[in-house]
C-alpha cells in the first residue's frame, strides 16, 4: 500500500507537457536541403546557404552566403570550421569547401570528402558507386589541417578499404583494407596507434563497428557466422559468439 501511495504521489507530481508556442522560422523552400553541423541549423537553398542557431531556429540567421548548385549536400564541423561536402547526381562526392562557423566566410576547398574527426580532419576519395557510397575509400587518404586545408600526412592504400571516424579522444580513425589489414590513425599526424589483421569478411560501410571500447566484426566461420570482438587500439581479439540462426 506504502509503495502504491508512494507511486501516485510521483505521478500526481509529474510535470504538465509543455505546450509550445508557434514561431515563425527559417523560410525552407521544397528544394531545400536542411543539414545540422554542431550548433547550426543550416538550410542550403541554392544559390544561398543560410545558418541558423539550432537552440533558436526562429531568430536571424546567423549568417548566409552564396553557393554553387549542387546535387547533394553534407556537412559536419571540425572545431570551429564548416565542412561541406557537395555531391553530383549520383551521390558521389565533387569538393568540400570549409567555412567558418563563426561567420560562413570560406577559408579553403579540396576536391574531395573531408571528414570531421574530432577538431582534426581526413580527406578520402570514396568509392565510385551508384549507390550511397557509404565509407568505402580508395586511393589516398589524406590528413588535413582544418584551419588551412593543407595536408598534414598520406596514407597509400593498394586496394579499397572501410574508413571509421572513431568517437572520442584522441582523434582517430579506422582504415579497414580489403585483405584485412587493419590500422588505427591518430588523425592529427598519422601516427599508427594499433594495427592488426581480421579474418576474411563482407567488409562495408557497417561492417566492422567500433562498440564502446571494442570493434565488432561479421564474419563467415566453418559452420556459419560469428561475431568477433577486437580490443581496441589493440586490435587483439577478445571474444567470439556464433550468430544466432547461422547454420
């Protein structure tokens, strides 16, 4: 009985929902592109590019600018820099201009995908593929300085590979190969911080996946499936599970 009082107590006290007003926001045509990179709210309208401040998308625009058309858009920030990708019809990227977030003037542009990883930043040259081409890379990858698009490092890869921006500190990333050579990268200069070899698998955008401290990988056995997890940076297995229904 103590225990249902107690409970119709916390519920009779349960804040009201909040009812919110109607404000006018940002005019977004039917050919916008709404894109969220750290606090902005950015509307792409071609030939404008207007960026609004997420927490209060009814006041002013913090800024606006001019663009070029493109087909497709991405963003992300890097520290205090706008990263925007444009992409051509099939979804392939053309170039990244980064920005200030401060006041959208435009600093520097790479004919390629610039990643954000942490307040450091990668270039690649994704995968051509007519379809979304996920974070299959080929060629160089390449670290980049956000504040002047220089680059910093090179990293050769002989075939394609899987790239993953792992969260966190320090900034890294993941280069997954083809042949199962794996490296991790600090972002800022290059530096290998582990390196190791999966067993042969159906490499791709969601395979493998770094999970809190670990990389999970998908990968055939001799009876089916199994899940492997990999220490990370370390990259020495640690566990193995079969998948459930894997025959």
């Amino acid at each position: 009985m103590a225990l249902l009082l107690a409970a119709c107590a916390l519920l009779g006290g349960a804040a009201a929902p909040v009812r919110l007003s109607a404000r006018v926001g940002p005019p977004v045509s039917g050919d916008a592109t709404l894109l969220g990179a750290g606090p902005l709210l950015l509307v792409v309208d071609p030939p404008t590019l207007s960026a609004y401040d997420v927490a209060a998308p009814y006041r002013a625009p913090r800024w606006r600018v001019a663009v070029s058309p493109a087909a497709g858009w991405s963003a992300e920030a890097a520290g205090d820099v706008l990263l925007l990708t444009e992409r051509d019809q099939v979804r392939q990227a053309v170039a990244t201009t980064a920005r200030s977030m401060r006041t959208g003037a435009a600093l520097w542009r790479r004919p390629e995908r610039v990643y954000a990883v942490g307040e450091a930043a990668v270039a690649v040259s994704e995968v051509r593929s007519a379809a979304e081409p996920g974070r299959r890379v080929e060629g160089l990858v390449r670290g980049v300085d956000p504040a002047t698009g220089g680059t910093r490092w090179t990293v050769r890869l002989p075939s394609t590979a899987v790239l993953e921006v792992l969260p966190g500190r320090p900034a890294r990333v993941l280069l997954v190969q083809d042949d199962g050579l794996t490296r991790l990268l600090a972002a800022r200069d290059g530096t290998v911080h582990g390196q190791g070899r999966l067993p042969p698998a159906d490499y791709g955008p969601d395979n493998p996946q770094a999970v809190g401290a670990y990389l999970v990988l998908r990968h055939p056995t001799a009876t089916g499936a199994a899940l492997t997890g990999y220490d990370l940076p370390e990259l020495a297995p640690r566990w193995e599970v079969r998948c459930s229904g894997a025959s």
